[in-house]
C-alpha cells in the first residue's frame, strides 16, 4: 500500500486541517456560533467524517477517520487516516489538540490542533455543534488578507453513515444553510462502492495489504 507523505499542516478529522481550506472572495464571517459549554472528554474517541469542503491535501481521499485519545499532560492526541480508492494511496498522521481558552468560565469548542510537532498556538478547530454520541459540526477559518479567507468544513460521525435521526440532521442542516456553501461540500464515502457487496473502508485496506502478499481481489 502506498503511503503519501504530507507536509501540510492538518487539523481534525482529517477532522481537521487548517491549511489547504477553500478560498473565499470575503474576510472570515464573524457570527459564527461555536458549541459552549464544551467537553473534551465526551469528544474522545472514534470519528468518521460524512462532508467536507475539499482540500488540496484530502482530495480524492475517502474513508477519512479521527481518533482522539487523552495524553499524560491532558492535551489529546489526533490520529488521522484516509484511503483513496481508486490508487490505494493512503494517509496517516499523528497530532496534539488543546483547548484554545481553557481558561474561560464557559468553555468553548475551539481548539488549537497542529501536527508533525509544529507549534498549538493557533485556533483553527471550531465545533460549532455536537451531541457527543452521534454527529459534530466542525468548521475553520483563516484571514488571507483583508478581503480573503480559507475555510475548511466538515461533518462527523460516530458511526460510518449518520443516522436518520430527525434532531441531529436539523442541528446538521441549520449551520449549513446559514454559514456554509453548500454547493461546495463533498460528501465522503465510507464503503468501497465499486464491489458488487459493499466493503468497509477498514476492510478495503485489510484487503490490500492480502493483495500486496500474493492474494488476488476480483471486482
């Protein structure tokens, strides 16, 4: 399996990445709500990302999965992947995640993430919304200028499709249609579309690796 060496910094899923967003004529929207009250502890855990905007570093990826685990010093470890399906390019990255204002007496969804050991002093991982057990909301922008901006949007999951829940597909759906573009949001597959059986992303990757040995997949 081949393995593609980043050198972009990435956020978040790859629930996260702050360089390489989408480039926007308008400086970043100010009224931009971000969820209170905010939890590390219940966002630990595995994510799989459902929507994004498209990035120079994501694109063409799919099967796109965040785990956040706690370290020693209460930081949290981001580990991301992603798999293409048509080369079988993969990605992986390990990176550290801290709240942005810790110290605040309502603590906000906004978080410093940054990988391959750059510095955690820039807030670029907004939740906007996010029920802990089902869905999170994540989005990002960066000022390039005064009348430019780069924004980076993703939707997450705890599962590899969303459930038809009524409540968690509103709260998903109200923040796109008011802060989102919608028409520039690219949904990511979790399942290998082109078997006749639909396969896991987990399981295309174990597959490959069997090829790579000397077994053969037929489509």
């Amino acid at each position: 399996m081949q393995t593609v060496a980043l050198s972009v910094v990435i956020v978040g899923l790859l629930a996260g990445a702050v360089y390489g967003g989408l480039m926007f004529d308008r400086p970043c929207p100010t009224n931009v709500p971000v969820k209170q009250y905010f939890e590390v502890d219940r966002y630990l855990g595995k994510w799989y990302e459902m929507q994004r905007y498209e990035s120079e570093f994501e694109e063409n990826f799919d099967c796109v999965q965040v785990r956040y685990t706690l370290n020693e010093d209460d930081s949290v470890q981001v580990s991301n992947s992603a798999y293409n399906l048509f080369n079988g390019s993969s990605i992986n990255a390990l990176g550290r995640a801290v709240l942005s204002f810790p110290d605040e007496e309502v603590v906000q969804g906004k978080l410093n993430v940054s990988f391959f050991g750059a510095p955690n002093d820039l807030s670029n991982y907004w939740v906007l919304d996010t029920d802990y057990e089902t869905f999170s909301v994540v989005w990002n922008c960066q000022p390039r200028g005064e009348e430019q901006s780069e924004e980076s949007f993703w939707v997450l999951s705890r599962t590899p499709t969303l459930p038809a829940d009524t409540d968690v597909l509103f709260r998903i759906h109200y923040i796109m249609r008011r802060y989102i573009d919608r028409s520039l949001v690219r949904f990511t597959s979790q399942l290998d579309e082109r078997y006749v059986v639909n396969v896991s992303c987990v399981l295309r990757m174990i597959f490959s690796s069997w090829t790579k040995s000397g077994y053969k997949l037929t489509n």
